[in-house]
C-alpha cells in the first residue's frame, strides 16, 4: 500500500470514529431526560405566566407590570407571581398575585389589593 492511500484510511477511520464518538455520546438516561422535561415544563410556565398575569392586570387596573418583586413554585404543577404597585392613589393597585396553573393551563387566581378577581 502506498503512503497516500494509508493517509487517506486513517483520515477515514478518524472520522468513523468521531461519529461514533459523537453518536454514543448523545444518548441520555432515564433521568436525565426526566430532567430535561421538567425545566422545560418550567419554563413554559414561565413565559405563559410573564405573558398572560401582565396583561390581565394591565386589563383591570390599568397599570402596567414588569417585573414581579415574588416568585413562589413547585416547579411542577404551579406558578405564582406577585407585583407591588406603583400607583396606588392614582387608580392602580398596591399588591397584586397572579398563580398560574399547568393543570388549567392558563391563570388559576388573580388576586389584586386582596379581592379575588379570578378563581378557578
């Protein structure tokens, strides 16, 4: 065998191996994709609740949230997101709780100033 042609089968059998490597590299254990799941449910609640609690408490008081000052979870199954107001004397609100359900998928509780405005 000439010198070119062991070259180019080395160069061949380091890519095999590279996909090989990359291949077996990538499969995930049980827990790991139990993990995966999880944050990723996290995060949809997430991004539903930072939607939807600031645009149904912008509806009401008419003042608009951005940032909640409080976050309670099980990382699961709730979310609950809490706002303290800037305007209160000028028609906006003092405390406001939002909590978000995974079950309902959508907003379980609104609470602004302690009256419930939703409850599912």
């Amino acid at each position: 065998m000439s010198e070119t042609m062991k070259i180019i089968l080395g160069v061949a059998a380091l890519f095999i191996a590279g996909f090989v490597m990359v291949g077996t590299s990538k499969q995930q254990s049980k827990e790991e994709m139990e993990t995966a799941s999880m944050i990723r449910n996290y995060t949809a609640m997430q991004e539903m609740a930072n939607q939807k609690c600031p645009n149904e408490i912008k509806k009401i008081t008419g003042e608009q949230v951005y940032f909640p000052s409080e976050t309670k979870s099980d990382k699961e199954t709730y979310l609950t997101l809490k706002w303290v107001g800037e305007n209160s004397t000028k028609g906006g609100f003092k405390t406001a709780s939002c909590t978000l359900s995974s079950a309902i998928g959508g907003i379980s509780e609104l609470v602004i100033d302690e009256k419930v405005i939703i409850k599912k």
